[in-house]
C-alpha cells in the first residue's frame, strides 16, 4: 500500500509596502487582545516578516489562506532575529521599532523567527 502525504494549499501572498504597514495590519488584531505575530523567515537573499490570516465572508473564497508579507534585502541584520516589533501611537506619529525587549507604553508584537520559508507559502515571493 503506497503512503501519500496530503498537498498543501499555496496561500495567497501579498506583498505591502513597508514593514510599518505590515506592523499596522498586526496591530488591529493585538488591540483587540488577539495576538497574531510576525513570522520572519530567510528566504533567497532577502528576510521576510509575514502576517498569516484568511479570507472571510468573501464570497467563495471563505477559509482561503492569505500572508501579507514585506521583504528586505540581506544586508547586516539578517543574523539580529528581533523578538518583539514595538508600535508606538501618539500626539508625534507612529513609531515602529524591532527588540528584544518591550517599553512601557508600548504595543509589543512578538515575532517568531522560522527556520525556512513555510511550505504554503509560494516559493516566488519577492
């Protein structure tokens, strides 16, 4: 009897247009005490942070999987693997800062830091 291992959906990827975009995304959830983190991940010659959610109440594409994502290139940071992304809100604009600690005052958003790209996500993300 032969094994057969189930294929994984590919996820719908869309790339933002900054890491402050995809820390805002995060951010919606968290002020609702609904913590979803930032997944960072290496992946060809740039670091990728990923927020990973799913279509709801879209007509048929209900449950579909969705990863918003933003890249950078390799280049000096890539071996600092922050633990939090920090969000500040206030009378002077928004702050975004990566750490490996939190700050009072701060929204802290924990990042999981992966050993590879997940195999759902689509392997030409850029």
């Amino acid at each position: 009897m032969e094994s057969s291992s189930p294929e994984i959906p590919v996820a719908v990827a869309v790339k933002v247009s900054s890491l402050n975009d995809l820390v805002r995304l995060a951010s919606v959830n968290a002020a609702r005490m609904s913590v979803s983190p930032l997944y960072r991940f290496k992946h060809g010659e740039k670091i990728f942070y990923m927020v990973q959610t799913v279509y709801k109440d879209f007509y048929k594409q209900y449950g579909v999987p969705i990863v918003y994502y933003y890249s950078e290139p390799l280049g000096g940071g890539e071996d600092r693997a922050p633990a939090y992304v920090l969000v500040k809100v206030d009378e002077k604009g928004e702050a975004v800062e990566l750490g490996n600690r939190v700050k009072p005052g701060w929204l802290a958003i924990p990042v999981v830091n992966l050993e590879g790209k997940p195999a759902y996500v689509p392997d030409d993300i850029t």
